[in-house]
C-alpha cells in the first residue's frame, strides 16, 4: 500500500498502520454511544442527553470533534423523529414513542472517530420501528459493497435500490465521507447513485456510510438555525452511520458496537 499517495480525486490512501489509530478513536465514540443509550427515556431533555455525552468524552481522555466546529457548541447531534440530521440538543423532553438519531465525533491521539444510531423512547410505531430496520440494513448493504476495485457509486446503488425496495427514500442533500486525522475530507460518499459510477475504491481509504432514509419522500430543509435539517413532509427519518477503513479484500469497522442495533 503506498502510504503517501492521494488519488486525481483527492482521496488519501492510509498506511496499514494507520488502521490502530482510528479503530481507537472509533471503539471511544462508540462506547459513549452505549453508554447513553439507558438514559435514552420519555422526560429526559435532549440537552441532558448532550450533557452526559460531553462529561464522556472528556473522562475517556477524548476531544469533541463537534465543539467549535463551525460555531457548534454541542458535544453531539441529536435528531427526533423528523429530523433528518444536525439536530441541535437542548431542553426539549422526549415523548413516548419518539425516535432519535444521536452522532457523536471523537478525536483520540489526533484521530476521528465518527458514529451515529438510532435510540427509541418509550416504545416506537410499527412504522417507526420498520424505518429504523430498513435505514440499518441499507447501510449494512452499502458496507457490503465496499472493497479494491468496486466504486463508490455501487455503495449508493446497493443503499438505494434496498431502500426503494421498501417503498422510502433516500436522502440526497446530505452524504457521508472521507475522514482521519481530519474531520471531513474527500470523498463525498452518496447513498444513492448507479453502480459502476464514481472514483474507484482503493485499500487504504477511510471514509463513513451514513445513510438517512425517510418515510416519505426524501425532501429535506434547513431550519433558521442554519444546523437543522428536517423532512418536508415531516415525515419521520432515520440515520444510521460507521466509520470504515477499506483492506485488501473488503473493509473493517472502526466503530463496531454490539449495541448498535436496538432491535
């Protein structure tokens, strides 16, 4: 693996070694994404949620990502039921029922880790615990995808024609991407797209999947906030994401939980 190069698209491509950095950074991010998940409860405010998240990653010798980045002063994004993604926490209290997406960023030793999942309050619609099942196997689909020689365009393809199959949508304004010993880099990895299509994938490359899969159709605004993106429709929405390093035959996770799934 040439540990130096990085791609005509601008894609770096990590030495080997570079793997144990981020696999550290993404077990932290995942932990705490375990650890909040009992607090997850009907009462309990989103900000609270936050709280603990920020009292966290400062105890596991961890950075936020997420603090000061862009003005954002919030160890986390937390995203209730029609929020797409980029939910601002605060003193809002979950109700029974009510779906969350909660994306935490670590930085360890100089490297990201970045993950996200969906908790429940109380106990889900039959809908809602159906979009958290497809939004989780579309990005298990997306990953399948990922190894040398395929492109980034055959992981959209894989996410889209899964979750279409499924009569939902995909979101389009948001993607995942390339990331390391930086927050946000090349590629912009789409969850949608037509196979073949895109910079090819190479070993070494470290990027996240993170699709967002709405109910209804895949529509999305800003809010006044310039973070909060929600559907439209106000349909509900689902996001679910991992950050992945790509091998010689395929990809590792970097941030594995066996809590990731809550069903």
């Amino acid at each position: 693996m040439d540990e130096s190069r990085i791609t005509r698209e601008g894609i770096r491509i990590h030495a080997r070694e570079d793997f144990a950095g981020m696999h550290k950074a993404g077990r932290v991010a995942a932990q705490i994404l375990d650890e909040v998940g009992p607090l997850v409860e009907p009462g309990v405010s989103t900000g609270a949620l936050d709280d603990f998240i920020r009292r966290r990653v400062g105890e596991l010798q961890a950075t936020s990502a997420t603090i000061g980045y862009r003005g954002y002063q919030h160890a986390s994004c937390i995203s209730v039921n029609h929020v797409v993604c980029h939910g601002i926490p605060g003193e809002k209290l979950l109700q029974d029922g009510d779906i969350l997406n909660i994306d935490v960023t670590v930085i360890v030793d100089g490297w990201y880790g970045d993950t996200s999942r969906m908790y429940v309050a109380g106990k889900a619609p039959i809908k809602a615990q159906r979009l958290i099942q497809v939004t989780h196997d579309a990005l298990m689909k997306g990953i399948e995808a990922v190894r040398p020689g395929a492109t980034f365009g055959d992981i959209g393809a894989a996410i889209q024609t899964y979750v279409e199959g499924k009569r939902m949508s995909v979101v389009r304004d948001f993607c995942g991407h390339g990331l390391g010993r930086t927050f946000h880099a090349p590629p912009n990895v789409l969850h949608f797209g037509r196979s073949g299509k895109g910079p090819v994938i190479e070993e070494g490359m470290f990027f996240t999947i993170e699709p967002m899969v709405n109910l209804g159709r895949p529509d999305t605004k800003v809010l006044a906030d310039d973070w909060t993106a929600v559907t439209r429709d106000k349909s509900l929405s689902a996001q679910f994401e991992h950050s992945i390093g790509v091998t010689a035959d395929g990809c590792e996770i970097f941030t594995p939980s066996d809590l990731f799934f809550p069903g």
